[in-house]
C-alpha cells in the first residue's frame, strides 16, 4: 500500500496544484522582465539617436579659412578651422576675431576645402548632440562650402 498524502493531484491541464501559484509567478515575472528589457532597449535607441544623430542646429558661417587637415590617431578625419571676424579693417585684415572649428566627412567639401585655404569661405553646417570618433572632432558638420570673393 502506497502513502499518498503528500503527493501532488494532476488537474485538468496536466500540470500538479501545489506548483501552480510558482508557475503563475514566474510566468509574470518574465513578463515584467521581458517588457524591462523591452522599454530599456527603446530608450537606449532613442537616446542613441538624440546624442549622436538627431541635428541640434543648422546654419551658416563665414570667415576666413585658416586650417584645413586630416587628423587622428585611429579614426583619420578631416578638420577644419576658420577665423570669425566680427569687425574688419580696410586692407581685409580681420580684428576681434574668434575661431570656429569644424569636421567634414563628405569627400566633394574635401576637396573644396583643400583648394580654397586662405580664402574666405561661407559653410553650411549641422550641429550634433555628440561626437562619434570616425565622424570628427567637432559636434559641427559641414556639408556645403562657398567661397567669397
């Protein structure tokens, strides 16, 4: 003759009544882990988006074109400064400047901007949340260039 006390009773699902209430609460526990995860990943993507890809600002600058190179230690990028000048004297001489640094990571700018050093140029620029090492130094990304004459 068998003791059967404390055995478990198999119910209608198949599944035993004593774990029930076990199950249920794992079942729920990964539910709440799996949207966790979910709703963490989603915020990662559009933190991603905002720091690195999302455009700040856009606009113009212009000035004169002082230094222009490709730069870096593992990612080369190009780099560029111009002197901003807020008032000019009568032999083009700029005075109360300040300097504006840019990257470029279109090849057609680059060009551009290798044959026009030392002229004064007007860019247009987006400006990043972020920088991304093989993107450039600068949070300022220059994609048109015209030269002043």
């Amino acid at each position: 003759m068998t003791d059967t006390t404390n055995q478990p009773v198999p119910t209608s699902a198949g599944s035993m009544q004593p774990g029930k209430p076990i199950n249920n609460f794992l079942r729920r526990l990964k539910r709440v882990f799996r949207w966790f995860i979910f709703i963490l990943c989603l915020f990662i993507a559009v933190f991603i988006y905002w720091k690195y890809f999302f455009t700040y600002s856009e606009g113009y600058r212009a000035g004169l074109l002082q230094k222009f190179s490709r730069k870096g230690t593992i990612f080369k990028t190009y780099e560029g400064e111009i002197i901003l000048s807020s008032v000019q004297s009568n032999k083009e001489i700029m005075l109360a400047s300040e300097k504006f640094f840019f990257s470029v990571k279109n090849e057609k700018v680059v060009r551009q901007l290798d044959s026009i050093q030392g002229h004064f140029i007007v860019i247009h620029y987006e400006e990043k949340n972020g920088v991304l090492p093989w993107r450039g130094e600068s949070r300022y990304l220059v994609d048109s260039v015209r030269v002043e004459r």
